[in-house]
C-alpha cells in the first residue's frame, strides 16, 4: 500500500512538473503583433503637427496593448479568439486613428488618403519576435502652406508661391460733394481691406477643399462684397449730387495673382467738389438770372413802405434761389432745378409783384407792372 501511495505522489509530481514545462514553454512562443507602418507621405501643416504625431504615436501605443493582450490572455477562448478578441478591435482603432490623422491635415491643407482600410489590418508574428514599431515624425509644411502647392483647388501653391487676389480699380470720375466725402474715401479704403483679407484667407487656407474652394469660398465672397461697396460709394455721392454709374458690375470679380505677386491695391484719392461749385467741381455753382421790376408810376406816400419792403423781397427770394442752387448741387434729375427752385421762385415773386401792384392800388389806379411776364427767371451758367 505504501508502495503505491508513494507512487502515485510521484505520479503526481512528475505531472505537476509536465504541466509546468508546457506552460513555460508556451509562454516563449506568445505571439505578437505585427502590423503595417502608417507613411504620412504629405507635409503636415503646423497647426496639425502635435495632433499628427499624437495619434501616430497612439498607433504604437495600440500595438503595445495588442502584445500584452495576447500574453495575459494565451490560451483563452477558441481557434478564433484572437482575431475576435484582439486583432479586430485593434484594426478598427487602427483604422479611426488614421482615419484623425488624414483629417488633422485635412483641416489646413488637402486631407490626404492614407489608406486606412489597407493598412489597419494586423497579422501574427507567431515565433513572438519584437512588433515593429510605428515612425512617430512627419515632415512639416510650414503655417497653413500643407506643402502641397495648393493640393485640391489647382490654384493655390506652397508658402511662398500662394496666389493673390488681382481686383480691378474702382475709378471715382465725378466730383464728390464735399459732404460725401468722408464716406466715399471710407468705402474705397474698404476695398483694400477686402483684398487684404481675401489674400490672409488665401495663406491660411491654401489646399483645403476641392477644385473650386478658391472661387466659392474667397472670390465670390470677395465679389459680393465689392459690389456693394462700389454701391454703397455711388449712393454717398448721390444724395448730393447726380448718382454716377461706377460699374459695379463689372468691377466686382477679381481674379488671382498665381504666382503670388503683389495685389494692386484701390486708389482712395477723390475730386471734391466743394460748396458753391457746380456739378462737375470746375467752376461756381449756376446763380438765377432775374428781370428787374420796375415801377413806373408815382407811389403815394401811404404806399411807399409796403413797395418798398416788397422790392426789397424780390432780392431776398433772389438771394435764396441763390443759395438753394449752391447746396443742391447736382441733386435730383434732370428737371430739379425747374420743379424745385426756379418753379417756387417765380409762383414767389409773381405774389410779391402782385402786392406791390395792390398797395399802390389802395391810394392810386393800380398798375399793371407785368407779374406775369417777370415772375421767370433763368439761370446764369
């Protein structure tokens, strides 16, 4: 009996150190990862450099994790556990990490294709030899330049190379009144600062987008905007003189410098008209030429004031049409002058010949000094 117990704790022993040896052995030949290496083959650009490399270093990070899953879990699970278990969740993080890589990039330069589905896919080193690990730099492309000469909008170039806008000028050949002044140079200094930014825009965007991000995105814009501008320069010196026609049709749409030149920046320089000028700010505004009234009878003394404070009127009104033709400059159409000065002047002075006509009339016969025929007057230039 005795025999046989011992025999069997050596049994026992033997089998305990068998199992021992196999698990020890097995733990030799624990595969390891081994997957494709990720190439950013495009220059990254500078705002997408730490994120890049974030994530290139989280792919390494991944196969890590991958290795140490498959040690502390040898043995586990059935034929398929493995690829069920570790080498497909780690394809798909593989696959959203390139997937962040190519879209870093993308948001400053042409999102390049990495082939993410290609390479998220990982095999075994079955002998358990070292994974090879992931490149964690990538070649920069300075700030915003991608350095993909202009990748994806075919007009764009790197750095030094980036187009710029190329806008025609806007020439102001009117007078401007003195009080449109200050809004009109205002407006054409608006359209250098629109250059100015179109061209920022044109840097910080260089590559994003497809073929046509320049024109839908910056020169179209950069048209409506010069359109109303120009606009907005016509109605300013509108409401003081004759609205011009500037074009603002056909000089809104600018096109692009490709080779980065210097834009050609808006003249702001103006010809003023000032107050008392005409239209065209080369001489004094018109005046009203007015026939003289002349009162060719005897004015009884009981009139002589009330005649005279209405003669006196007559040069006031003279003196008033004056100045509304100083003021108004260039206002209105074609028939302003008429309807809304030499108009109301005559229907004026009509009343006040009348009134002379009439005090005389109270005291004497009243004459007739021709209302009618003196009431117009016309212009003097």
């Amino acid at each position: 009996m005795r025999r046989w117990q011992i025999g069997a704790v050596a049994g026992v022993a033997v089998a305990i150190a068998g199992v021992g040896l196999g698990v020890a052995s097995a733990d030799e030949a624990v595969p390891t990862v081994n997957c494709p290496q990720v190439k950013v083959a495009v220059a990254v650009p500078a705002q997408a450099q730490a994120e890049v490399q974030s994530n290139l270093q989280l792919l390494n990070t991944q196969i890590n994790e991958a290795n140490n899953r498959l040690k502390t879990s040898a043995g586990q699970g059935g034929p398929n556990f493995i690829q069920n278990a570790i080498l497909g969740p780690l394809a798909d993080k593989r696959f959203a990490t390139i997937n962040r890589i190519e879209t870093a990039i993308g948001r400053n330069a042409a999102k390049p294709d990495l082939n993410a589905e290609g390479l998220k896919t990982c095999t075994l080193n079955q002998g358990g030899g070292a994974s090879a690990t992931q490149p964690t730099s990538a070649a920069g492309g300075g700030n915003g330049a991608g350095g993909n000469s202009g990748a994806g909008t075919g007009e764009g170039s790197a750095a030094a190379g980036v187009p710029t806008v190329n806008c025609p000028q806007v020439n102001v050949n009117v007078a401007v009144p003195q009080e449109a002044q200050a809004e009109v140079v205002r407006n054409l200094e608006l359209l250098n600062t629109q250059i100015d930014e179109a061209n920022k825009r044109l840097v910080d965007t260089v590559g994003q987008g497809g073929g046509n991000f320049i024109r839908n995105a910056i020169l179209g814009p950069l048209a409506d905007k010069r359109f109303a501008t120009i606009n907005r320069i016509e109605t300013a010196i509108g409401r003081r003189a004759p609205k011009p026609d500037l074009n603002a049709e056909g000089l809104k749409t600018c096109s692009l410098n490709a080779n980065g030149a210097a834009s050609a920046k808006q003249g702001t320089g103006v010809t003023v008209r000032q107050a008392g000028q005409n239209a065209a700010g080369t001489g004094p505004a018109p005046t009203v030429n007015c026939p003289a009234v002349t009162v060719n009878v005897a004015i009884p003394a009981q009139a002589q004031a009330e005649v005279q404070r209405n003669l006196d009127l007559l040069n006031t009104q003279i003196a008033e049409a004056d100045k509304r033709l100083s003021t108004t400059v260039g206002q209105g159409g074609a028939n302003f002058i008429r309807n809304a000065i030499l108009g109301p002047l005559a229907d004026k002075r009509f009343a006040t010949i009348n009134r002379i006509e009439t005090a005389i009339g109270r005291n004497a016969a009243k004459p007739d000094l021709n209302a009618e025929g003196l009431k117009t007057c016309s212009l003097n230039g």
